[in-house]
C-alpha cells in the first residue's frame, strides 16, 4: 500500500513539472505603459505561456518570437538606459524608459523588435519619450573628458551585461575620427515580441499621429 502511495505521489510530481516546464502555469505577462510622442500608451503583449520571455531586469516585455533577428516588417519598441518611467529599489542599472515608434488599431497586434538605446553622455537628460527624441541624440556626439572612464557612462551596467561592452576600449568602434561619441546608442537587443500598442480609452478618441494599420 505504502509503495503504491508513493508511486501515486511521484507521478502527480512528474505532471506538475510537465506543466511548469511547458510554462502553462506561468502568468501572462500584464499590459505596461509606453511612450509614443511623448504620450503615454499601453502596450499588451500576446501570450501563449509556452515561450521564453523577453526581459529587463526584473521586467518582462512579452515573450520572445522564434525569429529574434530584427526585420523591417517590425515595429521598433525602444528600451532607453537609464530612464525614469520604471525603477526598482538596489537595481538602478535596469532604470529605463519604454518608447515606440507606432502604435496599433483596431486591437490588431503586431510584432516589434526591441532595441537598447544606451546613453553615453552623462549631460543627456534621462526622460526621452519619443523616437524623435532618440534619433536626434545619437545623430549629436559628446567629447569624453581626460579622465573620463567606463564606470562614468550612464548605461555602463547594462552595456556590460547585455552587450560584453566592459571598458573604454570596447567603445573605440563607435567612436568618431575626431575622438567623439555619439550621445547615444541604438542597437538591436536581437529579442522580438507581439503585441498592441494602444492609446488609453479615456475619451474614446485615437490622437492623429502615426497610426499603424
């Protein structure tokens, strides 16, 4: 009987692992706030509990799509290091703004890349919130001081963790022939999601910017 006991018991354990491996267990991953022009929206992404999720520190962005490699057909979603929109408590690295490049209609989802956009120059104010915003600080360049380090570049953290970019040196290949760097970096973060990107439902209206279709 006893042995009977525990064979029940082992095979009640196998079928909750298998759940918890397959991720149906797992949460969906909640609706956050993004920047579109300044404005505020929500962005939802889709889930199907099965696939890994695309993450920031202790923030999920939705669950990754099986092709990370960006494509054109993609809207951009922005991760702006350091920012203010979302901070956690001992984990200052990970302080980041969300900013998009479109947002969605009619509840149709569609797929987004997702791309750091690492500020260099201390002087940048760390509030960005459009992608007007973003292009103009990495077309403008920044002269490090002489004892400029690392440690001084304000998204050196994540640089180091994301991107193995761990000292001045590793920057030489974004630097300009005249000794400047841009104020700014946008790269490809190689994660994709699906999702909405909706304007909040407070007068039932669309603004008239950049709709996507």
């Amino acid at each position: 009987m006893l042995r009977k006991h525990m064979r029940t018991i082992s095979a009640v354990a196998l079928a909750a692992a298998g759940f918890a491996a397959s991720g149906v267990m797992r949460p969906a991953v909640k609706p956050f706030s993004v920047y579109h022009d300044g404005d505020d929206l929500i962005f939802t992404p889709e889930s199907a509990g099965t696939r890994k999720l695309a993450s920031v520190g202790p923030w999920n962005l939705g669950e990754r799509l099986g092709d990370d490699k960006p494509a054109d057909k993609r809207l951009n979603l922005y991760v702006v290091v350091p920012g203010v929109q979302y901070r956690a408590p001992g984990k200052t690295e990970y302080d980041h703004n969300l900013v998009i490049n479109k947002y969605t209609v009619d509840g149709k989802p569609r797929d987004w890349d997702v791309f750091w956009c690492l500020i260099l120059d201390p002087a940048l104010r760390v509030d960005l919130r459009s992608e007007r915003e973003l292009l103009i600080a990495k077309a403008q360049n920044f002269r490090p001081a002489d004892l400029f380090e690392f440690k001084d570049v304000p998204s050196h953290a994540l640089m180091a963790e994301r991107l193995s970019i761990k000292s001045m040196a590793d920057l030489k290949r974004f630097r300009h022939k005249d000794g400047t760097l841009p104020r700014l970096l946008i790269l490809p973060a190689r994660l994709a999601v699906r999702a909405t990107a909706e304007v909040r439902d407070v007068s039932g209206t669309q603004p008239a910017s950049s709709p996507v279709h």
